[in-house]
C-alpha cells in the first residue's frame, strides 16, 4: 500500500530572490560541467550550490551554503505540511501542452513489497553520490518522477488548484512550472486515501530512490528509526499515467571505441534480421515517425550515410532475448540492445558504459557522428508508457536511458528536511 504524505517544504523567499527561473536548474544528473558554470554565473543563490557544487569537497559546501542560505533567509520553510500541485506548461510538435502533477513525500519501500516498481537498471557511481550527499546535509534536495495509474483523473480532481499559483518560472528550455500548496486536510485525506491501493513506477529518479532506500537501511543499522521519520520518505513528484500532458522522447545510441568497423559488412550482418534500406539524412525523422509500433531503426555513420533497419526476424529477439517476458521482447529498445548492440556490434552489457552514450536530440546525434567525435548512432523510436507499465508488472528492469520522459522536474522549487529529529 503507497504511504503518501504531505510535508513542510523549504524554499526560496521570494522577497530575497524575485525571479525563481535565475536560480532553478536541471536535475543534478542533466548538468553537464559547462550547464554548471552557466548557474553559478546566472545567480549567486543558484540551486546548483546545493545539488552539484562546483567544490573540492562537495558535499561539506553544501551543507554550509544550505545553512547559511537559511540564516540569511534566503531559504524559509513553509508553516503548515502540504501536498504542492506542479503545472508545467510546454510546447511539442507545434503545440503547447500542460503536464500536471503534485509533490509529495512517499514511504519508501524495498521493491520486493511491490509497492514501488522500477522499470530500469541503474548504476552504483551515481548512488554513491547522492547517498554522500544525503549524509552530509539531511536534505532531499531533488524529487524523483512517479506514475500512478486513475483513468477516471479522481486525483487531479481533488488537486484542481485556485487562485494565483504560490511560485512560478521558467526553465532553460522555455518549460513554466506553477506551483500552488494545497493545505485544506480535507483535500490531504482524500487524496492520501484515493492513492493508497495504487502501485507506484519510478518514471524517472532510480538512482535517487535506491539512494533513498539505502539511506533509510544505513540509519537502521546505527538505530531505532521512527516509523513516521522524515528519512523514511522520498520527495516525489506524482503524474497520472492518463495526463495527455504526458510525453516521452526517444533516447538515441551512440557508439564509440569500436574496433575499425566495416559498416557494409556489420549492415549485411544486421541483415540476417533487418530489413536494411539505405536513406539520406532528411529522411531518416520522417521514416521513424511513420513506424513508430513496427520495430524499426536508424543506423548513421556518417553525413547521409544511413540505414533504415526494419526488424524481419522475430523469431530471432525470442532466441536472443532469453528469459524475459513477451512485453520485454516487444520493446524496441530490448531488441536494439540485445540484437544490435550485443551480438552485432559485440558490445556487453558489462561494456556499455565503455562503448555507448546517450543523445535526446536527433539532429545533434547525426552532427555529432559528422564531426568525428562518435563512430556511430543507432537512432530509434520513445517507449511508451503502456509498455513501462507491463514490463515493470512482470519485475523486469530496462535497459539503462530507455524512456526519457519530457519536461524533466527542475529542482530548486521545493525541498524536505530529512534530518534525524523530522517527522512527517
């Protein structure tokens, strides 16, 4: 059953910093060192300081900022616990669409519980990390992207918000993010009850809620942990599984380190089960576009040097992708792992980090290839959400940068206190 809480958030005092979009950022895992330079110059209280500072001992400059922020006020803390409902206007395709959410704590449970389901793997550097972090500053600086499944929008209902939203900025790429706190207990218990028989799936944010889940096991070990402690909840931003605001992007493949590939030679290997055809840049967009349920791929090596490959062999994912469920073996990007990844390419999944990088945008993964500074990219279509929600239904895990879901929740809105002496 999903224990979900309200809590007392931290933020920014809007009579120190008037324009929250001059210190927002990215989640800390989309800041690249050059995106991080960027904040540090933008604002001198920008979010960075505290998710990802830019110090030689990182975690120690954050708990300091953190309480130094506080001091000066910069940072307040609201009076009563609250569910925060999050509107994030976007533009795709040409329209502006909204993805509504809420945040909120979330009791956090081992995945065997099945409470919590997961739908991809992740890695333990990351981890490390943000559990350092949590030590040195008993603070969730970052939520993690939930879905819940209510087709019949019983919660966004309860949720609806009124009047002019408590917060209010815009992004770096132009995503405006509202926010109210909705405090009424009534509207509290009535959601906290419409969610309690849901199975929740990690979206976005893996890493964070393991890290999550770690922190709580640490604390165990050392001593009695209250049930109703703060560190045994997760900040996290919650969205239906029904929103139409609901978006995911594909995440492209580049390849690197390959051994002075014959690309004619791997095509007419990929060919025992593709379909291969090849195309010229200008159409390798469209041609995915149009195949988005036929298991159909991008092969670019170079400026229109391009193969479209279109899965042929069925049988052969069923041989090569063992021991998984048919929803797994449906997935576009199990087949392009296994199939093309693994045994064409010869890349294993212990060599993935060594081999393969990820790209959101299209045009860029092409120019990156034409520059030299790739070898190769397998371009391919989103995961759906219907597809994340079956598989993590039968306890798989994803290959890691299989959905990439749009807008990312920026950090810097709103934040909870871990700390030993919190409760929620």
């Amino acid at each position: 059953m999903a224990d979900i809480r309200p809590f007392r958030g931290w933020r920014y005092n809007p009579l120190k910093v008037s324009d929250l979009s001059q210190v927002i950022t990215q989640p800390y895992d989309k800041i690249s060192k050059e995106l991080q330079q960027t904040y540090i110059a933008r604002h001198p209280n920008s979010f960075v300081h505290l998710i990802l500072p830019a110090a030689p001992d990182p975690y120690t400059y954050s708990t300091t900022t953190s309480k130094l922020w506080s001091s000066q006020l910069v940072l307040v803390r609201d009076a009563q616990p609250a569910i925060y409902v999050l509107h994030q206007d976007f533009e795709m395709g040409g329209q502006m669409r909204t993805r509504k959410s809420f945040v909120a704590a979330i009791r956090v449970d081992e995945f065997e519980k099945g409470t919590v389901l997961p739908h991809e793997r992740t890695l333990s550097k990351p981890k490390a990390d943000r559990l350092s972090l949590l030590r040195a500053t008993s603070k969730d600086y970052e939520q993690i992207f939930m879905l819940y499944d209510d087709p019949t929008g019983l919660v966004d209902r309860a949720l609806t918000p009124t009047g002019e939203p408590l917060m209010k900025a815009t992004d770096d790429y132009g995503v405006v993010q509202k926010v109210w706190a909705i405090t009424e207990p009534a509207k509290l218990a009535s959601v906290r009850k419409a969610l309690t028989d849901k199975v929740m799936l990690i979206a976005d944010g893996h890493h964070r809620y393991e890290t999550a889940l770690n922190f709580r096991q640490e604390m165990e070990r050392e001593g009695k942990v209250p049930d109703d402690a703060a560190l045994r909840f997760k900040a996290t931003a919650f969205v239906n599984m029904s929103d139409p605001g609901l978006v995911i992007l594909p995440t492209h493949r580049y390849l690197f380190g390959l051994s002075s590939p014959k690309w004619n030679e791997l095509v007419a290997t990929i060919g025992k089960w593709f379909e291969t055809r090849p195309v010229k840049d200008a159409e390798v967009e469209p041609e995915l576009a149009k195949a988005r349920t036929d298991h159909v791929f991008a092969l670019h090596v170079g400026k229109n040097r391009n193969w479209m490959l279109r899965l042929t062999d069925k049988s052969a994912v069923e041989q090569l992708v063992k021991d998984h469920s048919a929803d797994y073996r449906d997935l576009d990007v199990a087949i392009l792992h296994t199939v093309l990844i693994e045994h064409v390419f010869g890349v294993s999944p212990a060599q993935i980090e060594d081999h393969v990088a990820y790209e959101r945008n299209l045009a860029e993964t092409m120019n990156k290839v034409n520059s030299g500074r790739y070898q190769a990219a397998l371009l391919m279509n989103p995961t759906r959400a219907d597809q994340v929600q079956k598989v993590a239904a039968h306890g798989e895990r994803m290959p890691q940068k299989s959905t990439d879901f749009y807008p990312k929740f920026v950090s810097g809105l709103v934040f909870m206190d871990i700390g030993d002496i919190e409760r929620l």
